[in-house]
C-alpha cells in the first residue's frame, strides 16, 4: 500500500528534543520501511494544531482526497495532526477510516484507526485527542496567568512602542528601557501638536523636514492615542500602570487629545495655502471664520457675510501683523522690574520646598498602601477566596483611587520641578516675544500667537483679544503708569478694545 506521511511541528515544541521535523520524518520512514509501505509524499510544515484557519493542512486533505485509491496517512503522534477535537477535518478523516477509504497510523502511540478497530481502540482516540487537545488549553493557561502577573507587575508583555526598545538580560529574561533619541521625537511629536497649530498632515511633514522621520498621519494619530507614553498600559478594556520611565506628563496627553476633539479641517478651497492667520480670527459681528484670499500680490482677510451683509472690510495681512506685533512689543517687561519678580519667585519657591514635602510624602505613603491592597487582592483570586466578578470590581475601584493618587504625584512632582523653570521661561519669553513674532516662521507665528491669545476677533479694521494667564496681567500692567513711566506712544490701547 501507498502511504502519505505528515510531520508538523509548532513554534513552541520547535525547541522539544527528539520532536523536531526530521526526527518524525526519519521514524515514519523506518515504520513505513517495516511495514514495506511504498511513501507517496512527504509533507512536513510548521503550523499550530490549535486554529481553525490551517492552510497547510488543507492543502494535504485535498492531496488526499484526490487519491483514487485506499492509502495510509502516517503520523508521529495523534496531536501531530490535531489538537482540537472540535476540528472537523479530523472527524472526515476518522469518517473515512471507518468506512475503509483511508487508514490513520500514529507511530508512536501504536494507534491504527481502520474499518475494523473495538470499541475500546475508538474510545483511546478520543481520548488521545482531548489529551492534545488538554496539553494546548493548559499552555494557553499558563500564558494568559504569565501574562496577567507581568501585566500586575507593571510590565509590558509585547514589543515595545516606538520611544522605548526591548533588551536581552542574562539568564533568557527581557526588560525595556528608554530609547533616547526616539523618546525626544515622542515628546517633540505631543509638544507640537499640543499646541494646535499643527494638523497632523503638517506635523509629518516637518517631522520628515528637520528629522528625516517618515510617519504617516494614521501612525501620528497612533502615537498621539497610546497612553503609554504617560505610564499607563491598556489591554482587553483594562488599564494597567506600568513601570517604565513615562516620556510624558498625563496633562500633555489630554491636551492632545482635546486639540485632536476639536481639530476641524477647513473645507473650503484655500485650506491648503500657508496663509499665516487663516483659522485663527474670526469675524466680531457674526462670529464666522476670517477668510484669507489673494489679490494682486496680496493676502487680504475678510468675512464672507454668509449669515447676511454687515459692511464687513477687507483687511491687509500686512496690517493685521503690524497690530499683533504691538501686542508682543508691550508684553516686554522692564529690566528693573524683571529683576524683582524673579528675585520674588526665588523667595516663593524656598517656601514650597517643606510644604511639597510633607505633602508628597502623604501620598506615597497612600500609593504603597493601595499597591499592597491590589497584590492582595490578585492572591485572594488566586486562592479563591473571591471571584472573577467580584476581583474585577473591588480591582478597579482599587486602581482608580490609585490613578487619582498618581495623578497628584504627578502634579505634585512636575509643579515642583517645572513651577521655577516655568516661570523663568514665560518671563523669558515675554521679554523676546516681540523678535520672536517677527522673525518666525509660519508655524511658529501661529504657536506664539495661540499661546499667548484666545478669542481673536476682527472688528472692522481692528483685532480685538483676550490673553492667557499670566500674559493678560503683563499687559494690562504695560498701560500702568509705574510701568512705563515715560508714557506710550499709543496711549488709548486697552486689551478688551481695538489695536490702534
């Protein structure tokens, strides 16, 4: 008789002794080589037992099939050709056996099933299947509780996203650590688009530009959703905190993604043209966005008066720089009064340095404490002292108290850090915010302007503003006469009217 033999291994029991694919082969051919079988085909493959979707055992059921004559199909073992014993290709090749068109032959097992086989030879089948069947579901276990407790632990079980990088440490075990310079691209990836004056389209294409990094928008939007990059991991619906070094802070997470809520893409013709205040202004009357348009050599902005004619005027792009530089020129601070609010901020900052403390250590005190009762919680699911539902209820209740202490820390520890740098860097800019405007590029224009102004409306021939804290005490502090003691050459200028 004609035999087919079938060797399959699977990626994990690639690494068992004595199982590999050419220690089947050699032993099917010594058994077909006693039993004076004549081999019809070899086929060996590396594919799991366990799915459905198995195309290269497919392929050999209809190399099978296709015989016209009774032939014998070897195996090595009984899981050599399934581990599921809900798979139907099985049942059709046992049907066949029965009915005399095939025989199955497992080597080592020392199974033959044919058309005469007891009772007793059926029921060891089966049995040799739900033991394969056993041996996948028992892996499958082990791997989902392996990865449960590094999940648990803080650890991150995959490859890790882009800003991080997977190491090999001694003894076969695994870590991630910070990768360097793709942890900077991440950081300058959220800094950017946080502050709303990039789509995601032009922020790819000046990542491309000034770092030769070619990500596409639906990668950038990737980046931007994973919460990973502030310490939190989420798999199936469950959010975990891991115990990596997070590259930003949560707050900078959730501005992004409110500028991605609020982020609508212009749908009228000039959306694409770098107009410089295009979606910035809109009009005092009506409330419509300022549209830009060219005519002869120059950008003018307007209302479009869709919601009816209100004698909106044109205005030159020219002007409307001219009006916004004045408001940067009077953010400048005096030196002799500069010099005194730092030296202010010195003396405030020596004074929260007790207060953070006691304070900090309240809350870590509260964070060990919650971490203890969630590890606490996992063994009494272990032992099962509880169940599933009742782990996942008491787990996030746990978590979330957890969350909102981190969240303190967090804001804790980055007021603490930042609250000197900050105000240095803000006193800073106020006072080059004037050289700055003139001198950047589209890009930066529309970064400083959000920065430091809101509700930009065009008034006629005049802008008209509010500015962010603490931009609008500066000022309104320009117009003080202790400011500027020499007076201003536009003295009726006043944030809430026109620019003059």
């Amino acid at each position: 008789m004609k035999a087919i033999l079938i060797a399959r291994v699977s990626t994990e029991e690639q690494k068992e002794s004595g199982n590999s694919l050419p220690a089947q082969i050699a032993r099917l051919e010594n058994y077909c080589k006693n039993k004076s079988f004549e081999i019809l085909q070899t086929c060996s493959f590396d594919e799991s037992a366990y799915k459905n979707q198995r195309e290269e055992f497919d392929r050999i059921i209809d190399f099978i099939l296709e015989q016209k004559e009774k032939i014998i199909v070897c195996c090595d073992k009984v899981d050599r050709l399934s581990r599921n014993v809900f798979d139907k290709r099985i049942s059709m090749l046992y049907e066949q056996a029965l009915n005399d068109e095939i025989e199955l032959h497992f080597v080592s097992d020392g199974q033959q099933i044919n058309s005469n086989i007891s009772a007793v030879e059926k029921f060891n089948f089966g049995i040799s299947l739900g033991l394969a069947k056993y041996y996948s579901d028992a892996i499958s276990d082990n791997v989902k509780r392996a990865i449960e407790q590094k999940l648990r632990k803080g650890e991150w079980p995959g490859k890790a996203p882009y800003g991080y990088k997977n190491i090999s440490l001694p003894g076969n075990k695994t870590d991630i650590i910070v990768d360097e310079y793709g942890a900077c691209l991440i950081q300058k990836t959220f800094e950017l688009y946080a502050t709303g004056a990039y789509s995601m389209a032009l922020l790819s294409k000046k990542l491309k530009d000034e770092y030769n990094i070619d990500w596409s928008v639906s990668y950038i939007d990737k980046i931007l959703k994973n919460t990973f990059y502030y310490g939190e991991m989420k798999v199936k619906n469950k959010t975990y905190s891991h115990c990596y070094p997070p590259l930003i802070t949560k707050t900078v997470f959730e501005e992004v993604q409110k500028v991605k809520t609020s982020f609508n893409k212009k749908r009228f013709k000039y959306a694409g043209k770098p107009y410089i205040y295009r979606g910035l202004i809109r009009c005092a009357d009506c409330g419509l966005a300022i549209t830009p348009e060219k005519h002869k050599g120059h950008i003018y902005y307007h209302c479009t008066q869709y919601n009816g004619k209100h004698g909106a005027k044109w205005l030159r792009e020219e002007e409307i720089t001219r009006q916004l530089s004045y408001i940067f020129k009077r953010l400048k601070i005096p030196k002799e009064i500069l010099q005194q609010t730092v030296e202010a901020m010195n003396e405030v900052h020596k004074n929260k340095i007790e207060f953070h403390d006691k304070h900090f250590d309240n809350l870590t005190r509260e964070q060990k404490k919650l971490t203890d009762m969630i590890d606490n919680l996992y063994f009494d699911k272990l032992q099962r002292r509880i169940t599933e539902s009742e782990y996942d209820r008491f787990y996030q209740k746990l978590r979330d108290q957890l969350e909102d202490i981190n969240i303190r820390l967090e804001q804790l520890q980055e007021a603490d850090d930042n609250y000197y740098i900050t105000s240095k860097y803000i006193l800073d800019l106020t006072s080059r915010a004037y050289e700055l405007f003139l001198s950047s590029e589209v890009e930066e224009k529309r970064q400083l302007i959000k920065l430091v102004l809101s509700n930009l409306m065009l008034n006629n021939e005049k802008l008209v503003f509010e500015a962010h804290k603490p931009f609008d005490l500066i000022l309104n502090s320009s117009d003080n006469i202790l400011w500027r003691p020499q007076g201003d050459s536009n003295p009726c200028y006043r944030n809430e009217n026109p620019v003059s």
